[in-house]
C-alpha cells in the first residue's frame, strides 16, 4: 500500500496508530553496514614546543606539551578513504620516517585502492602526501579549496595539490556536511575557523561507538577544554560555533573525541596495525 501524506501526518499525530503505520510502511529492511575500522597511521615525526600561540587568550602561556602527527584510514567494505595525509617527506625534522604508501603496504594495500582522501584543512602538516594518491577523489571543504586555488593561496602549498588543480585527478568540494558512503557511517563535519573550510570527522563504529577526529578544531586537550582559540585561526567566531557543535555532538552521541595532534590521544585508538572497529 502506497502511503500518502495525510497518512504519514496521521501516523506522527497519534501514538496509537503506530502499529498500524509500521504495517503500512515500506517493506524495505535497513541494509546492513559494511564492514566499518580506522587504523591510525603516523604522519610525522613528534615534537615539543611552546604553546602559547594555541591559545589567543594567554591560557596556554609558557606551556609545552608533545605534538604529534596523525592519520587515518577507514575501511567501509571493500572501500578505503584516508583522512588527511601529514607531513611531507621533505618536511625535515617533523617529516615522518615512513611515508603512508609504505604503511599502507604494511596493510596489504596499494594507493589506487585508495577511493577518496577527506582533507580536514590545507595546511601543510595535514596535506604532504596527498599527491601520491591522485585516483582517489579529493573530499575537500569549499572554502578550503578556494584559498587552495587562489592567486594568494596563504598557509595553504597548492603544489601538494597539483594532480588535483590540473584537473587531471577528481576533486568534490564540500560546502557542509558529506555523507561519504551514503549510509551515516563517515560524516564529513562543518567545523569552520582554523581554516575557512575546516572538517572534522564522524566514523560511527559498530563495536568502538561513535568517534570524533577533530582535524584542528582543537589542537591540545587544553584549547579544546578552554575554547581556547589558536592566534592564526582564520575566524576566532567561527572556531568557537565550531567547538561548541563537537562539544554537543560528542555529548549527544556519547563520542570519543580524538584531537589528532594530542599524543594523549594515540592511545584511544589500537596501535597500527590494529584498527578500531
Ligand atoms: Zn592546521
């Protein structure tokens, strides 16, 4: 029976007609899954430095505290997205001692099974090796990919990006939120400020629960804790919407929040080449 749309208002009018509309709903049954992990791969080599600058209300003032470099693949079935792509090789001290391509051959994977790279922002320590996967589809936000392919891309290396800004490679711009698989599993998240087009990510693991990957909406527990706002962030008013959406969501969905560049949180994820599931 087709269902119209008085019966659909009546259905949500009365509690006790519930039985009767789920009889009457669509006998298509929710598909099941795929297979859904993230496995952190590192994407450059550690340091400890002054803070200060993480936070543009003296809050972090005289602080160290360890910086580390973090990526991410996700398996959905027999597909794979990496989640940012770290340091360049050539990045000198923080570049990382062995590139993503070797540890994905760790995994038994070769970069053209790579189908898409989500990108939380364009700066340099989170789009380094980007280029060595131009099959796969870049998930960029809109306002990111803007400053990438403008005349004056500040803080951002277009030359990262070059199999993409040819045009030889396929780039989707992502204006807010991206349901990547089409399923609710891997959400791309509007977390604008660090960056105009910042991401953060949402992966709703069947066995971890609900996980968080901030990209830099925060970089230290401290500043997540804080709202504290790094003094180079593009917009301090976006950065703090954005922090107070996570804040919600993570509250909502009982999420783990990892911030990528606390090594406090390397830990919350099994240690490659174990994947979270
Ligand atoms: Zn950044």
């Amino acid at each position: 029976m087709k269902l119209t749309p008085i019966s659909w208002a009546f259905c949500a009018s009365a509690v006790i007609s519930l039985s009767a509309c789920a009889q009457t709903a669509p006998a298509t049954a929710p598909a099941a899954l795929p297979e859904l992990s993230v496995t952190r791969i590192e994407c450059g080599t550690g340091i400890t430095n002054e803070v200060g600058r993480f936070s543009d209300t003296f809050s972090m003032e005289g602080q160290k505290i360890p910086f580390v470099f973090s990526c991410y693949l996700i398996q959905h079935g027999n597909d794979y997205m990496l989640w940012d792509t770290g340091h360049a090789l050539t990045a000198g001290a923080v570049a990382p001692k062995v590139s993503i391509v070797d540890q994905l051959a760790q995994l038994q994977l070769k970069p053209e099974q790579i189908k898409f790279v989500g990108i939380s922002h364009y700066h340099a320590d989170h789009t380094g090796q980007v280029a060595s996967f131009p099959q796969a589809t870049l998930l960029i936000g809109t306002g990111d990919w803007n400053v990438v392919t403008s005349p004056k891309p500040v803080g951002a290396n277009p030359a990262f990006f070059a199999p993409w800004v040819s045009g030889g490679s396929k780039v989707e711009t992502v204006p807010l939120d991206k349901d990547v698989f089409g399923d609710g599993s891997v959400v791309m998240l509007t977390t604008p400020g660090h960056t105009p087009g910042h991401h953060s990510v949402l992966i709703r693991l069947k066995q971890m629960g609900n996980l968080l990957i901030s990209g830099d909406l925060a970089h230290f527990h401290e500043n997540y804790e804080t709202n504290g706002v790094p003094s180079f962030n593009t917009s301090r008013a976006e950065s703090l919407a954005s922090l107070e959406r996570i804040k919600k969501m993570a509250a909502q969905l009982k999420a783990t929040v990892i911030l990528q560049h606390d090594a406090r949180d390397v830990g919350k994820l099994p240690a490659f080449p174990a994947g979270a599931k």
